[in-house]
C-alpha cells in the first residue's frame, strides 16, 4: 500500500543541520529507510557496517554494541549487549521495529537487569511481554559523558 506524504528530510554536512521537504509516495518500507537515515542525522551518524559488532572495544568511550540478538535460552547472545555500557549508566536505549513503531525503551540500560531480550514492552499495535518477530531492529542509545550528551544509532537483527 503506498501512500503520499510530506517529509522533511535532515541530514549534517560539514556540521549543519539542513532540512529539505520533499514530496513523494513510498511504501512503507521505504519510510522506514527515511526513518532509519533521520536518525542517523539526527544523531551525526552516517554509516554502519554489517559485522556483529559495531564500534569494536577502544571506539569513541570504549563503547561496543552487538547486533546480533538470539533469544533462544542458549545463554548465547539472548540479550542486546552494549559492552562497557555500564560505565555509563546515565543512559537511554530506544528499539524501534521495521515500521518506526518503538518496541522497547529503557533508562539506565545495563544497570539492574535492564536488557532488551526480544520481548516487546508493549506499545499501540504490539502486545507486552510477546516474542518480537525475526528480522531487522534500529536501536538508538543517548549517553551522557562528563555532562555531555552523545548518541548512536544502529541496526539489529533478531534471530530465534
């Protein structure tokens, strides 16, 4: 089903924020791509690689996110890991599915047991404490360091 709109499309060039309006029909696959591209500049983001981790251990703030996520009870990669989060617990995490809709957010993430495992918290259109479907997530983590709010975005992809 295809359906018009307008959008305003952000993206940073040598550290501007600029905006276009743009006029299109797209399916719905698409805006998410429009979504998926706001947030990365939104957050200065503007590449991810299709490894299993990304920004590996010594990236900005020592942080590493796996995004892989297999929650079969295997004790294998049953959790969304940010490795070093906890250095950081001044933090917020954000998972939204394929169509934009946010499946799970946490504060604090990594601090007290607060992981994302595959479960959704429950929004408008999916029922808390259900298995979220196999296929590809985008997270956004806002984390503050000496008093200064930095953030990243990524892709994840569940697997059952």
């Amino acid at each position: 089903m295809k359906e018009n709109y307008m959008m305003i499309v952000l993206y940073k060039v040598l550290g501007r924020v600029t905006a276009n309006m743009v006029s299109t029909s797209i399916t719905r696959s698409i805006r998410l791509l429009a979504l998926f591209a706001f947030l990365f500049a939104a957050t200065g983001h503007s590449q991810t690689t299709d490894v299993w981790s990304q920004a590996g251990p010594g990236g900005e703030d020592d942080l590493e996110v796996y995004n892989a996520l297999t929650p079969n009870g295997d004790g294998d990669n049953d959790m969304f890991v940010i490795r070093n989060i906890e250095k950081f617990p001044d933090n917020q995490v954000q998972i939204f599915n394929r169509w934009g809709v946010l499946v799970y957010e946490a504060r604090g993430y990594g601090v007290d047991g607060k992981f994302f495992t595959g479960i959704s918290e429950g929004t408008v259109t999916i029922q808390q404490n259900e298995e979220l479907p196999v296929g590809t997530y985008y997270y956004v983590l806002e984390y503050v360091v000496d008093g200064q709010t930095k953030s990243r975005a990524g892709y994840l992809y569940i697997n059952r």
